[in-house]
C-alpha cells in the first residue's frame, strides 16, 4: 500500500496535528466552568456552532488515523508474513472507517439538532 516511511510521516503529523487540535478544545472549554461544561443543553448548543463541530470531526478524523495506525505498528511487531500484514492493514483500515463514520454520524445529527 504505502512504504512505511510514508506511513510513519502519517503516524507523526497526526499526532503533532491532534495535539494542536485537542488544544484549542481544551481552551474552547475553559470558556465555561467544568460543571457548565457536561449538561446536555450546553453540550447540544456547542455541537450547534459550526466551527466547534469542524473542530470535533478534525480530531476524530486525526485520532483515529493515529490511532489505528499505531495499533497496526504494534499488531505487526507480534509476528511477519505477507498475510498477516494484509489482515492488519485493512483490518484496520475498516475499522478507522467505520469508527470515522459513526462518529461523524453523531456530530452531524447533534449540530443539525436530530438528538
């Protein structure tokens, strides 16, 4: 699929990328106390801002690419052969898609208020 050069130079700016990302949701959230934070109308009027919800699918987009791709590196270091690497790769790479897709599910019908 890709040399692991290239997949390693994912692996690092996703990370780099999440954190960027996961620091201005974090200041985001100090704009209200914690408690404020959790309740559901709060929650719901947050999916509601346009930007927010782009913020939120950048990051699961990112984290989930990193994340899988590092379970991936981990899942090839238990043991070799052509097979089994397929079976990791795309095993992953279903499950990044379907994770992607059920998450961006929730965060376009709670900024379309469907909830």
């Amino acid at each position: 699929m890709f040399k692991e050069s290239v997949v390693m130079k994912i692996h690092y700016s996703t990370a780099l990328g999440s954190v960027a990302l996961v620091a201005i949701h974090i200041m985001f959230r100090l704009t209200q106390n914690f408690h404020d934070s959790l309740q559901f109308d709060n929650v719901l009027i947050n999916y509601s801002i346009l930007s927010y919800s782009i913020l939120l699918e950048s990051i699961l987009i990112l984290i989930s690419i990193h994340g899988f791709n590092g379970l991936r590196i981990i899942l090839l270091e238990l043991n070799q052969g052509k097979i089994y690497e397929n079976i990791v790769t795309y095993g992953c790479l279903a499950s990044m898609i379907v994770l992607i897709t059920y998450g961006s599910r929730t965060i376009l019908m709670t900024s379309m208020g469907m909830i």
